[in-house]
C-alpha cells in the first residue's frame, strides 16, 4: 500500500498535476493540505474519475485539507476535536479517515506567523489539541498516522541553514517541545529518504532561488504508531514534483507499507 501527504498550496491550481502525479505515482492514499477551495468547489469528480474518493474539510481561500483514497473511506472526521480556534473561528486544518488496513489524519498545523503574534499562541494550543485528539488511535493496534503540514522542523539537520532561522518560528523549542509531546502520545516520525542531496527538505520557498540552491526544510511529517511504523517498507521526498512550470512549494512525502 502507498500513502502520501502533500501540501498542494492550491488543488485549483495544481490539479493537472495532481491527477498526473496521482495515476504516475501508484498512490491509493493521498493526505493534502492547502487545498485553497471552498468545499462546494472542491473537484471530487476529476477525483472521481481518476478512482479517488475524497473526504473534504475545507471552506474558502485560505487552509483546507483532504483525505483522497482509492481503497476505501469510512469514519471520515472533519476539523480537530478541542480546536481552540484563531480570533473566533475553527479553521479547516483536520480531517481524518479509514482507509483500507490504516486510519490517517490529514493535518495542515497553524504557520505561527512570528514568536510574538497570537498566531504563535494558536499553533502550540493547537498542537495540545491534536495531540488529544489522535491518543486513542495511536495507541491502537490499526496503523495509523499523522501526516502533514507540520510548520515545524524537528531538529537542526532539518533547516538548510539554522542560523539564518535564530528567533524565527518553526524552530523554537516551544514548537519542538510541541513535537516530542506528540511523539509521546505513541507515534514516531517516519524520516523518508532524499531522492537527492544529503537531506529529505519537503518545502522550498519560491524566493531567492531556493529550490535550485537546495535551501530547505523538512517540516512535511508522517508521524505514526507502532503498528504503521512496523509496517513501513520505504519512505521518500518526491523531490521531482517541486521541479518545473506551476509547482507547488512543498514536495509530496511518500511511504509503502507492508499492510
């Protein structure tokens, strides 16, 4: 079985992509995150079509996240139980479901903008939430994962330069902290491979020439319980889908089971 999570930073945009990715791939479950689409906009019959079913927690421009499936979907669970919410509102950034032999979640975590921002505050309340949300499945005998948009680096080795991110988010030890308590809950992080290079970097900014210059981060995560992890055959940054016209910034991370 092949399962995948990838941050599409827009399914409008990148869906010729997707679908050719998705048929090239072999993927029979894909986690995305960014889907930037209303719900009601999202395109389930290309999906369809292409023999995907897809359970959907979206609602406009920003966030969204889905669960697409090809062997099955069941006990589909939209948004983060205890959500704490941002300014009022409980942003689509959770959706989980069953799919075939594994339960996954779909999760795209709070950017946390700066250290000093409210935002900031948001992303570790919500950290505690998702954690309290997936205890009881990861310590289940069903494999089961977490798998996202983490906008967190767990370690140094997972920024291209580390200094140049001093007193920025995404690697303060608060979020690192918020890291480990998730693991603490029964998960591990599944490390894929790079397909080049020394580091699995899964994000690239557009910027400066990041991509070329290989000036990364790997912050696109599968965390998951005994039972997944036993199961894993392999694991890899497709980094050949960030090339070329129309990429997203973030490559799809991709693990084969043994299920």
């Amino acid at each position: 079985m092949r399962i995948a999570t990838w941050n599409v930073n827009s399914i409008t945009a990148r869906l010729p992509r997707l679908l050719a990715w998705l048929e090239s791939s072999g993927t029979d479950v894909l986690c995305l995150q960014e889907a930037k689409v209303a719900e009601d906009q999202f395109p389930f019959e290309p999906l369809r079509e292409a023999g995907y079913e897809a359970a959907v927690h979206a609602t406009g421009r920003w966030n969204g996240v889905a669960v697409l499936s090809r062997v099955g979907l069941a006990d589909v669970v939209k948004g983060l139980p205890g959500d704490p919410g941002y300014d009022g509102v409980q942003e689509p950034r959770a959706v989980s479901a069953t799919c075939g032999p594994v339960r996954v979640w779909s999760v795209y975590v709070p950017n946390g903008r700066e250290v000093d921002h409210p935002h900031y505050a948001y992303k570790l309340q919500w950290f505690e939430a998702l954690r309290a949300a997936v205890e009881g499945d990861a310590a289940g005998s069903r494999p089961f994962a977490v798998m996202g948009d983490y906008n967190v680096a767990p370690t140094d080795d997972d920024v291209h330069d580390p200094a140049a991110f001093e007193g920025a988010t995404h690697v303060t030890p608060a979020e690192r902290a918020a890291l480990a308590s998730l693991r603490g809950a029964g998960l591990s992080d599944v490390v894929p491979r790079p397909l080049k290079y020394d580091h699995p970097y899964t994000y690239w900014d557009y910027r400066q020439l990041c991509f070329p210059k290989n000036r990364g981060m790997r912050i696109d995560l599968v965390y998951g319980n005994e039972p997944f992890a036993k199961a894993v055959t392999d694991s890899y940054v497709d980094r050949e889908e960030r090339k070329g016209k129309g990429a997203s910034d973030h490559a799809p991370v991709v693990v084969d089971l043994d299920v």
